[in-house]
C-alpha cells in the first residue's frame, strides 16, 4: 500500500485538473504533502507540481516535455485525462 500512495495522490489531482478546477488541485497536492511527508520528494509530487505551472501558464508544448520528463507510468486512464487536461490549456 505504501508504494501505492503517491499513484493514488496523482490520479486525484488529475481528476482536478480534468475538471478545470486548478484550486482544487493544489489544495489537494498541499493536503497530500501533509498527510505524507515523503511525497514532497518524490518524483510523481514534482511532476505534480511541474503541470500545475504549466497548466497555470498555458504552455501546452511544455505541457508534453514535463509529462515526458517525469516518464511517470502512463496507463489508459493517465494518458486520457493527461490528454483531455492538455486540451484545455
């Protein structure tokens, strides 16, 4: 379950940012941070935390390098949310 949870925390901040709602999701991710100290080094937090200034800044072409960058596991449900998310930058 340990190794599971930074997944977990990632695929609740992209339901986030797949709904638009940028707040949300760092609230969420600061939530995270404090349930779980290791997250803030972690590679998934800083992909996280990468997207949301990405998002923030509506830079779509950086938007594919920080998702290839990080090489998280994209399975289906990543790469469907990732897509719909970089559609509405």
């Amino acid at each position: 379950m340990k190794f599971k949870v930074p997944d977990y925390f990632v695929r609740a901040i992209l339901c986030y940012l797949y709904m638009d709602d940028i707040v949300a999701g760092k609230r969420a991710l600061e939530e995270y941070k404090n349930i779980d100290p290791t997250f803030s080094g972690k590679r998934e937090c800083n992909f996280i935390e990468d997207l949301l200034v990405v998002i923030e800044t509506f830079d779509s072409e950086h938007f594919t390098k920080v998702v290839f960058e990080y090489n998280i596991s994209l399975d289906n449900w990543k790469t469907k949310v990732l897509s719909k998310i970089k559609r509405s930058i």
